[in-house]
C-alpha cells in the first residue's frame, strides 16, 4: 500500500516540462492590403512634410536674401540722394551767382575791388571770384560728405545725378563743361580731394550722354527664311509681315501660301496659277463660278491662265468680262463660244413655263451637256403639269 502511495505522489512522466507552444497570427489579404496603405499613407506624409520644411526654408532664404537686397538698395539710394542734394543746391547757388555776375557785365558797371589780403609771410593773398568760390563751397560741402563724415563716396557721384530731372541734368551738364581757366579756383585753394572730387564730377556728366534714351534703332529682324527654320508655319510668318515674295523665297509650300495670303494680285505677281489656287481649297479664296472668274480677272489672270487651269468654262469667262477675242487667244473652241452665248442668239419662245425651266439649267455647262439637258426639257415640263398642246 505504501508502496502504492508513493508511486502516486510521483509524476507520470520523467523530465523537463515542455514549453508552451507559441501560434503566429497570419496576416490575411485585407490586413495586409490595409497595413501597405496605411504606409504608403505614412510615407506620402512624410514626404510632404519633408517638402513644406524645405519650401519653407526656399522661402525664408528668398525673404532674408531679398531684405539685404532692400536694404543695400536703400543705403545706396541714401548715398545717392545727399548727393542730389549737394548737387542741387550747387545748381540754384552757381546760377544766381553766373546771373549777377552777367547782370554786371550788361549794365557795365565796375567791379568792386578786391580786397586782398596778406598772409603770415607776408604775401599778398588772392581773394576767389565769386564763381570760384560757389566751386569751393561745392567741393568744399562734398569732401566733408566723402571723406571725412564718410556718408557717401566718389561712386555715388553718377547715381546722384541720375536722381535729377533731365532739365537738372542739362543745367548741370552745361556748368561744369562750360567752365573757364578762370573759373575754378588754383593752387593751394583746390586741394587734392577736392580736384578729385571735381574731376570725377566732370566725367559723370560727360557720360550722360551716353545715358540718354535715343530713338530707337530700326532692329534687323529675322528673315522670312530663319522664322520657317524656327518652327513657324506660313501663316504665322506672314501675319509677321512678310508678303508672297519673301514666303516664295523661303520656299514655303503653295498650298500654305495661298492659304495664308488673302491678296489675289499678290499670289498673281508671284507666278501662283489659278490651277494652284483651286486645288488649295483655301477659304480666303473662292474662284468658283463666274463671280470666282471675275476676282482672277480683277488680279490680273488672263483667260489663258483661267484655260489652262480647267477651272471655268467660257460661259462663265464672259459672264466675268472677258471678251470673244481673249477667249478665242485662249484656246476655246466655236462650240463652247456658242455655248457661251456668242454668235446669233436663238429665239425663245415666250411663256413663263419655258423661261423658268430655261432659268433652271446651271449656270457652268459645256455644249454636250448642254444638248441633253435639251433633248430632256420637253419631258421635264409635262411632269411638272404642263399640257403637250402648250408645251
């Protein structure tokens, strides 16, 4: 019995307990068509996050390059106007100065003396004309302003003048390049700075007229030729402005030419032959009929050309105005002269059935189709309710 216990207190089986079993989830089409989605979804925000960032970036870049642009502009616009100013106020000053002193030259009356003055040694110091000292008042005002309150430079020199209006530049042009030996100051008086100063001045205004609008120059524009080379069509290289000459030389198709060209006598003057216009089926250009046959004869086509082209019978050539003898020259033959109504002209008889039927045949026929619309003319009229006895 107590063996019995204790075999029963004992496990079944001897050894290690095995592990438990793991079960992988397996993914089915819809999940996985809906994981791949959701990272397409993922990626395609990223991407666009990654692009706002960098547009963003482009932008504050642009906004940051373009506030130093503003603000060089506006320190070269600030330079540029003291100058302005400068030069302004010399303009009025050096006028009125110029004014008085040719007021005193007209009424001639005497200068005052100058008084002259005798420096530390000595010497007799040679007081400035008033011309030379509006100069020195000038050079002196913009060498304080260049070198040494360093608010502008030599460079600023051509902007100023640009910022006057075009009768400020004349003025300013005309006193300083009419200026005499006697008018600027000398020796020790015109210093360096300032004979820099004046001579950068003198070639600033020198290049105005370089900088002056001119007429505009008659460009050479590009040939017919080099615009069908481009890629242009013919009618594009007409509307440009080229006539049937210069399409003709750049060896346009016809068929395009008579399409894009509206001028009857022009495509005449340029050997394009009637035969050439009907075959383009061009909508500027309707020659069909006798109307058709009077516009090529207002253009200058002969009934030869018209012959030649088989486009019109000689009906409708004298309906257009041409005349026996041009027919004739052409080569029409007496049969389609006759047809045409040449010669003596049969009587009709009179009856308003006959006459309409007889209004009724086309305009454009030869002789032979002529004579069968004849021959079926009395059969017609009895179908349409005419009796034989009027017919």
């Amino acid at each position: 019995m107590g063996g019995s216990d204790n075999g029963a207190s004992q496990p079944l089986m001897s050894g290690p307990r095995p592990d438990r079993v793991e079960v992988k989830h397996i993914e089915t089409p819809n999940e996985k068509k809906k994981r791949l989605e959701a990272e397409a979804r993922a990626a395609e925000a990223h991407r666009l996050a990654e692009v706002k960032r960098a547009e963003d970036a482009a932008r504050r870049e642009e906004a940051e390059r373009a506030r130093l642009e503003q603000e060089k502009q506006d320190k070269l616009d600030r330079k540029a106007t003291r100058v302005e100013v400068s030069l302004r106020k010399f303009i009025g000053s050096h006028t009125a100065v110029l004014e008085s002193e040719k007021t005193v030259i007209w009424q001639k009356k005497e200068k005052p003396k100058k008084v002259e003055k005798k420096n530390d040694s000595g010497k007799k110091k040679k007081q400035p004309t008033p011309v030379q000292a509006s100069w020195l008042e000038f050079l002196g005002e913009m060498d304080t302003k260049i070198n040494e309150r360093k608010m502008c430079g030599l460079d600023d020199i051509i902007p100023g003048i640009l910022r006057l209006s075009a009768e400020e530049q004349r003025h300013l042009t005309g006193l300083c390049l009419g200026i005499g030996k006697k008018d600027l100051p000398k020796g020790r008086e015109l210093k360096d700075n300032l004979s820099i100063i004046h001579k950068t001045l003198l070639m600033a205004v020198q290049s105005l007229q370089y900088r002056k609008p001119k007429d505009p120059a008659m460009h050479r524009t590009s040939t017919a030729t080099e615009l069908r080379n481009q890629g242009f069509s013919t009618a594009e290289v007409h509307h440009a402005g080229y006539k049937t000459a210069a399409l003709r030389r750049a060896k346009c198709p016809k068929d395009e030419i008579i399409r894009a060209v509206d001028n009857l006598q022009d495509l005449f003057y340029n050997q394009i032959r009637a035969g050439e216009i009907s075959s383009a089926n061009s909508p500027l250009h309707s020659i069909e009929g006798y109307n058709g046959a009077m516009k090529l004869k207002a253009a200058g086509y002969t009934a030869t050309h018209i012959k030649r082209a088989g486009t019109h019978t000689a009906w409708e050539l004298r309906m257009a105005g041409y005349s026996l003898a041009q027919l004739k020259g052409a080569g029409y033959l007496e049969p389609s002269l006759r047809a045409a109504g040449f010669g003596e002209k049969e009587r009709q008889p009179v009856g308003e059935g006959l006459s309409g039927k007889m209004s009724a045949v086309p305009l454009s026929y030869d002789y032979e189709d002529m004579l069968s619309r004849v021959a079926r003319l009395p059969k017609e009229i009895i179908e349409s309710g005419f009796k034989e006895g009027e017919v």
